[in-house]
C-alpha cells in the first residue's frame, strides 16, 4: 500500500482587485508574492504566501487571489465565512508582528488577548477579511 501524502497547496481568496490585494499583503504583511501569470481575458493566477512558510513552493499552503467576476462573488468579498475569522495567520513573534502591522495602517478588532493557548488578535484586511494574529505558547 503506498503512503498517502497531501496537502492543501492553495486557498482562494475572493478579492476585489489583483493589484490592490497585491500591494496590502506584500507591504502591510509582508507576504511573498510568489507568481503572478496573467491568463488572458482579465484573469490572473496570483500566489501569495507569509514570509518564511515552511515548505518549498510546491509543499506549503498558499493564498490564491481570485477576483470576484459576479454578483455572488462580489458579495462574499470580506465576508466568505459570514463573519467569522477566516484565515490563521501564526507566527514566533506576536508583538513584534503585532506593532509592525499597526505601524503599517493594519485595522485590528481588538487588543491583544493572552489565552491558555497562545498569544492572538483579529485583524482585517483591505477587504474586512478577518484574520487571527497568533502565536501559540509552544513556539
């Protein structure tokens, strides 16, 4: 019987605008623009990640930012999970991250929080997406 091995490789994102998604992730967050092939007709394949993501290009998880094309699609921008925290952003350095997004013009919900698992803030992004900041007490 052969090992089973996957991982998620990608996790779209529905965005508003290639370009302005481009900029908030790769200035306020510091994230890799890994590539961005256009595909014709207004599409392109547009691949972030944080910095750092464990893994090579083809093993860590990435967002893939598609722009919303219809009406449905629009709607769920910012909102894809009917308002619930979205996505994990973890990190080895909470308040180091933390003051450099605020710093940055990121909008954060509330203040930081200390739970029994870890040190964690939501945040938004361009969108209203929400985000956790966290860092776990066993890093």
């Amino acid at each position: 019987m052969t090992n089973v091995q996957q991982h998620i490789g990608s996790i779209a994102l529905v965005v508003k605008d290639y370009d302005d998604a481009i900029e908030f992730y790769t200035q306020k967050l510091n994230f890799e623009l890994v590539e961005d092939t256009d595909l014709g007709e207004g599409k392109r394949w547009v691949l972030i990640s944080p910095p750092n993501s464990n893994g090579t290009n083809s093993s860590r998880t990435n967002l893939l930012l598609a722009k919303a094309t219809t009406p449905e699609q629009i709607s769920a921008i910012g909102n894809q999970t009917g308002g619930r925290v979205f996505l994990f952003l973890h990190t080895n350095d909470f308040w180091r991250d933390y003051n450099l997004m605020l710093f940055k013009g990121v909008t954060f919900n509330e203040e930081p929080r200390v739970e029994p698992y870890g040190t964690v803030a939501v945040f938004e992004d361009l969108y209203g997406t929400k985000w956790d900041l966290l860092q776990l007490n066993n890093q």
